[in-house]
C-alpha cells in the first residue's frame, strides 16, 4: 500500500505541479542573464571537498549556448579522456552522486584517466547564452536534435582539441540516445575510441514506466507547451522540501520514489535519494519533452523518442509546410541506427528490471549491432539493475564501472 501511495503521489508532485511550478517565458529580452560562473560549478561543489584537482570550463556552441565541462583528473595526469554524459533531467552531478570512492567520475580518474563531466544546455551550470536569457521562450526553442547537432560535438572538439587526444565516451539514459544519433551520422567518430553505453535509449516501444506513460498519454509537454510554458522544470522548492520532508519524517523508503518512472531499483541506498534531491532534477525544455514523447499516429503515443514504422526521427513539427521549411521534406529525417561503424569498440550494459530501456528495446538496438565486430561489442546483462542503478547504485561500482574500466583500458 506505501507503494502504491507513493507512485500516486510522485505522479501528482512531478507531473501536476509542474503546471503550478512552471513559469511562462518571455518571447524575447534584449538583456542576457548569467545564473552562474564557473566558481559556482561542479568543482567548488562536489569534487574538490574531495581532495581532486578541478578545472571548470565554457564550451560555446553553434547556436550560442554556453556549456559549463567540468575537467577532473590527478594533477600532471596524462591518460586518455573519459566524457562523463548525463541523461535527462540530470546534469553533471550524476556521476558523483555516489561515494567518492563508488562514484564513477572518482574511479576513472583513480584509474588515471583525464575526466570531463559535461553538462547540457538548460541545467544549473550551463543556462548562459551569448545574446538569450535564459527566461526567454527562444532559450528554451531547442530537443535533442539540438543537443545531437551542437552540444555534443563543440564538448567533443573542445576536449579534443585541449587534450590532443581521442576520448573515451560513458552515456546515460539521454546521453546514449544523442550519441547514438550522431555516430549513425558519422558525426564524432575521429575524436572517438570507444562508447560505453548504460541503459542505452535507442527505441522505446516496450516502455513500461507508468509515470512515463501517465504524461506521454495525457499529452502532459503538449499542454505545458500551449500554455506558453516552455521550462519543463520540475524542481519547485515546496516539492523538494515535501519529498526531503517525507522520506526523512515518515519512514517510507524512499528509494520508491523513483520506481515509478524507472523501474524497481535493486541497490539504491535510501540516503542517495537525499543526496539526488540535493541536486536533482533539473530542467529541460518542453520541447525536447514533447520531441520525446511523439509518434506516427499508428502507434501508441508514447514517451522517450520519436518512433516512426521502426525508425529513430528528428523532431516532428506535425505540420507539413513547418517540416518543408526546417528540413526541406514533408517528414523529419531519420537517425538510421544500422549505420552505426561496426568497428567502433562498445561497452553495452543494461538491466532486466528498467523500465525506460526496456529489455525487448535494447534487444532491438543489439539485432542492430549483430554484425559488429565481435572483438569490438561487450555487452552486459544486469537481470536486478533498473534505470537508476546505473548511477546511483551502491554496487554499480563493482558490477558495472570496473568491467567498464578494465573495457577502456583494452582500447
């Protein structure tokens, strides 16, 4: 029964007050508006009280926005780069979520490797722009095409070039299905030795997460999106205060408050979901949760992706002569997942109790990579591990970090 209240009332606080919490936005203001400096970073917050040697550093894009990279490694360090990349509603700080000497980011750079933690447009440390504030609609007009076309590849050339050398990649969630897209590009393969891909996103058709499915069928980033709120922000500071309250006062086990949208954890410690409430979530914009959300009218509508007859697609303006006008066809181009190199070395993990990248989903990216060399192809099947476990798990550092590791080092 506490369960079941929980996922209730996790469905009223993340997906209804988000209504109460969301702030209409300005179409457009002449004046840019910084909400942080790189003292205010990852750095100062979570690695240096660590005893780590810490650099924060500004990534510009394309398109103008002003990405917060967070570099840690042991002073005069000379291995290879690792770039640490988060999913959705998360930002940096996921990777050091955990005890330092359980936290991924720490063991990387205890193993010698030179770490970046990047951290994508719209979350606490990168809401800077070179002419848009960031309360304005036109700082949030952005999906993760964007994050494919422009985020990834000025983090990757900025490593690359400040580093001289190729770099390792760890995604998660998100950060697997925007790397995805780009690799089945052909974008960011000379800048690449390998791919670690945990609960990897490539298709969503079996998603079985109900808090997912409750605002994907409820049309939940549409409404948001036509009531001219376009932060999708869920981090009001009454709810925070309201879960931190719950979990501490009323000896409900916490770590059900994120079953709902992930999947049965196995191995969170209750007292990560304070630490993750210290940080999390953070915002994204109401377009890339609407980009997320759409499907071929043939299918069910729902969350994650876009989903056309078996296809990973670019954001749908559902409008014909919109479609023409950005992409010069009536239909979005697709992201062909069968071009992905088959001598790029991947590390692949993913669990049997998520529910966001489902098992018979992740099958159908791995039919996808049958061919791939096989010398070049770990792949890992964790039947307890859900979503979450992935960075938040008190043993995901010896059931998934150290094989990944020992993966790294054999390229």
């Amino acid at each position: 029964m506490a369960n079941t209240s929980v996922s209730t009332l996790l469905v009223i606080l993340f997906w209804g007050l988000t209504l109460a919490t969301g702030r209409k936005l300005s179409p457009l203001s002449t004046t840019t508006t910084l909400s942080s400096s790189p003292s205010d970073g990852i750095c100062l917050s979570m690695v240096m009280p660590q005893g780590k040697t810490c650099e924060e550093h500004l990534v510009t894009t394309q398109d103008g926005y002003i990405l917060n990279l967070a570099r840690i490694r042991i002073r005069e360090s000379r291995g290879p780069p690792v770039l640490l990349q988060h999913g959705l509603f998360m930002d940096g700080i996921t990777w050091l979520l955990l005890p330092s000497n359980q936290s991924l980011a720490f063991l990387l750079v205890d193993n010698g490797f030179d770490v970046w933690v990047a951290n994508t447009r719209g979350t606490k440390f990168s809401r800077q722009h070179t002419s848009l504030p960031s309360n304005s609609s036109d700082y949030w007009n952005w999906s993760w095409d964007e994050l494919v076309a422009h985020d990834l590849p000025a983090t990757f050339k900025y490593v690359h070039d400040l580093t001289g050398q190729k770099m390792h990649y760890v995604g998660h969630s998100q950060g697997t299905l925007i790397a995805l897209a780009a690799l089945s590009q052909d974008q960011l393969l000379n800048m690449l030795r390998s791919a670690a891909l945990l609960s990897p996103i490539a298709y969503v058709g079996q998603l079985t997460s109900p808090l997912a499915k409750n605002a994907a069928e409820n049309f939940i980033a549409e409404s948001l999106y036509n009531l001219g709120i376009f932060e999708f922000n869920m981090r009001g500071d009454s709810v925070i205060k309201f879960l931190k309250d719950l979990c501490n006062n009323t000896g409900i086990d916490c770590t059900n408050l994120l079953t709902s949208f992930t999947g049965q954890n196995c191995c969170l410690n209750p007292s990560i979901v304070n630490v993750f409430l210290d940080h999390e979530p953070q915002s994204t914009a109401t377009k890339n949760m609407i980009h997320l959300s759409q499907s071929d009218m043939n299918f069910n509508h729902i969350w994650m992706l876009v989903i056309r007859e078996g296809t990973t697609s670019m954001f749908d303006y559902e409008n014909r002569d919109e479609n023409m006008k950005h992409y010069g066809q009536p239909t979005p181009p697709v992201y062909d997942m069968t071009r992905l190199p088959n001598d790029l070395p991947i590390f692949l993990s993913y669990g049997g109790a998520d529910a966001l990248s489902d098992v018979k989903d992740v099958q159908r990216l791995l039919e996808i990579l049958k061919d791939h060399d096989a010398d070049k192809l770990v792949v890992q099947y964790r039947n307890d591990y859900a979503h979450a476990d992935y960075v938040m798990g008190e043993n995901a550092h010896r059931d998934v970090y150290e094989p990944l590791i020992s993966f790294f080092r054999l390229q």
